[in-house]
C-alpha cells in the first residue's frame, strides 16, 4: 500500500520526534516518496538536517521562506501528498488542528489539505486523558481524520502511562489499513481469496508430532499482498507466525483439520492459493497417552487427503486454483504434472534442498508454471517481493 505513494510527513514538538526519523526510513524502505515539514519545536529535539538528508528534500519550517516566487510552499506540499502523517501529534497541535488554528507551516498546510491525514498522537498520559483534548479527537475523527491510540508505556517523564508514540509496525500496519480504506481502485475488491499457509503437524501422542521445516512465511506474505489488493483474506495456517489485525486467520493443525476448513470456506472463494505444506502422511493411530520409551519404535502411517486435487475437481470456471511444487530434484517435470493431475491454474515451483531458500528462510526463487504461457522464473529475492509478481499474476488472470 505505502509504495509509490507521494507522503507528506508533518513532525511537531514533542519528545518522540526522535523516533519519527527511524519512521521516516521506514516509510522510505517500503517504497513511499517523503517529504517533510516541521514546527520550530520539533527542531529543537532533532535538526531539520537529519530529516533532509533521509528524505533528500528540503524540510519545511519557515511559513514565509518562499524561495520559488511560481508557488506557495505551504499550499504545494498540501496538493502534492497523496496522504498526509502527522508524527508525532503533539496535544498542542493536535488542539490547533481541531479549531482550525493555521499559525506555523506545519498548521497552516494541514488546513490546506484535501486527501486523507492520518496522525500519530503522542504526549503526557496526563495531558492525553484530558477531556480537552479527547474532545478535540473526537473533532479529528468526525471529519475523518484518522488518530491513532497512542500505546502505553514508559514514558519520558520517568513512570508509565497512556500516550507513547506507537511502535514503528504498529504505525505502518495501521496505515496501510487506513490507506487501503481510502483507495478507490484496488483490483481485487470485493473479491475473496483463500491462503493456506505453513507445515501442518500430524499427532502421534499428546505431545509428539511429525511435520516438516515450512515455517508459513510464504503464505502469509501472500495473504498480505492480496490484501493490499483490495481482497478480503481468510488465511487458514498452520504457522506460529504472527498475523496483522486486518486479515481473518483461522488456525489449524493437522491436514485433516485444513481440508475441512477450506472446504468450508471455498464455495465462495474468488481464489485459492494452497501455499501450506500438507504433510503427505499422519500415523495411524493417535495414542491418548504420551508413549514410553522404547529401544525401538515402529510406527504405522495413513495417507492424508490430497487437498488441491480435491479442489480441482470441486472448482467452477469462476475461480482460480494456485498449488506450489516444493521438490528437491526434477523440479519442473513434477511441477508440470502436477499442474495438469491437480487441475490448478498455476503451480509454483520452489527448490527446497537449498539452505538459502524455500523452507523456514526469508527468500525463496520460484519458478511459475500455467497452461497460458512459458514458464517464468522468479530470481532469489525475499518472499515478500515474489508474493507481489504471484498476486500480479492473480489479478491478470483472475476473469
């Protein structure tokens, strides 16, 4: 959602301005172009220098500093941001935000502002709670300004409380959400799409499993990415990895548990991706008791339901059917007939014999296969950027 967005970043006077920098890197990382204005009390905790350098644009403080006779500073920044973020908010200007108080640049190209201003308040748990200024929040949102709630901890006045400046992921997961609320041309709107995700674990006894090294990474940087699309995700994992607010996850265990939950959810699902890695086989039998020590053990396997085949047959023409191919020799060949056996409209082929890639690692190289086109190989790079061209392909090929 932040990349490629054009973000004014508006900072005023509060202790927290220390941690706007590292947000700043942070909103530049994921792709956002940044420019900067500050109220002469935020430069008194951190120079306009720092900031400029980050940014590579000049920051603004100066009302009157119009060097460029052809515009007016204030006015410009205003119309040229796609979103504006206020960060830290302090109860001063977040006061002079609710009554229309245009005094300094920061204020004044707030007032300017016609697209959507998200802000990060930040103050004394004291001066947070006071009913003034919940009152001028109250303000804020009515016209639809998003404030966030501040988080509670140690503050810099030496005792915890309400009203410190939220964690960097905090911010970032809070306004993708609100960006994505506010774009009107998302391509998988309205659409709902289905992840699996992660090693599904197989019971032996209460407290023994047999699973394999998917760590759910994958999957879950797939659901992310259609979501930021516009779809609304059901992420069915058996990962123990965290899940952002905004996307429904249901979790389960064994294979048997994530075939019955996708079959529950599939018949009005607009897309399926099966990124988990569904154990092939579960023992037998399940002990009730943990199981003694033994200088030897045998153990008798079951064959475990073969879940994107399933969906192949029960798929109409409407909906997209995605399976991956994790092999660790003659990737392609089986990747192709399980294209074809599984009726899926795109495998994707991962090489899990490799250290640096595929299973419980940050990248992955894949290569996709489909009946409309050549095969195309995705370099090395982490599972986040391949989720953007694996999603790409979805909206292309989602009618």
């Amino acid at each position: 959602m932040i990349n490629g967005k054009k973000i004014a970043l508006y900072v005023t006077g509060g202790i927290a301005v220390y941690k706007t920098v590292d947000l700043l890197r942070e909103l530049i990382k994921y792709g956002a172009e940044v420019r900067v204005a500050m109220t002469k009390g935020a430069a008194e905790f951190v120079t306009p220098l720092t900031f400029q350098i980050l940014s590579k644009h000049t920051v603004y403080i100066d009302t009157y500093a119009e060097d460029d006779p052809s515009i007016v500073n204030h006015i410009n920044l205003a119309d040229w941001a796609d979103f504006s973020l206020v960060a830290p908010l302090t109860a001063n200007t977040l006061a002079k935000m609710a009554h229309g108080i245009a005094d300094n640049f920061v204020t004044s190209a707030l007032l300017a502002v016609t697209r959507p201003i998200f802000t990060v308040p930040a103050m004394n748990g004291n001066m947070y709670r006071n009913t003034v200024t919940q009152e001028n929040i109250e303000k804020l949102s009515n016209r639809g300004i998003y404030v966030m709630t501040p988080d509670t901890g140690f503050l810099a006045e030496g005792y915890s409380g309400e009203g410190r400046f939220p964690e960097k992921s905090r911010i970032i997961h809070e306004l993708e959400a609100f960006m994505r609320e506010k774009s009107e041309s998302l391509p998988l709107k309205g659409r709902k799409i289905l992840v699996t995700a992660g090693g599904t674990k197989e019971r032996i006894d209460p407290v023994r499993y047999i699973s394999n090294d998917s760590s759910g990474k994958m999957g879950h940087a797939l659901a992310v990415e259609a979501w930021k699309r516009g779809a609304d995700v059901v992420l069915i994992s058996a990962s123990q990895l965290d899940t952002p607010d905004y996307i429904t996850r249901i979790p389960v265990e064994s294979a048997e548990e994530m075939q019955k939950t996708v079959f529950d959810e599939f018949d009005d699902a607009d897309a399926v991706i099966m990124a988990a890695a569904v154990s092939d086989y579960a023992p037998a039998t399940v002990e009730k008791q943990k199981m003694k020590k033994k200088d030897t053990l045998t153990l008798s396997f079951k064959k475990n339901p073969d879940i994107l085949r399933s969906l192949g047959e029960m798929k109409k023409t409407n909906q997209v059917l995605i399976g991956f191919a994790a092999e660790t020799e003659d990737l392609i060949q089986y990747a192709e007939k399980k294209l074809n056996d599984k009726n899926a409209d795109l495998i994707i082929a991962n090489d899990v014999g490799k250290k640096d890639r595929g299973f419980n690692v940050d990248e992955n190289e894949v290569t996709l296969l489909s009946r409309q086109s050549e095969p195309v190989t995705i370099s090395l790079r982490s599972k986040s950027e391949i989720s953007v061209e694996v999603i790409d392909w979805l909206v292309k090929n989602m009618n």
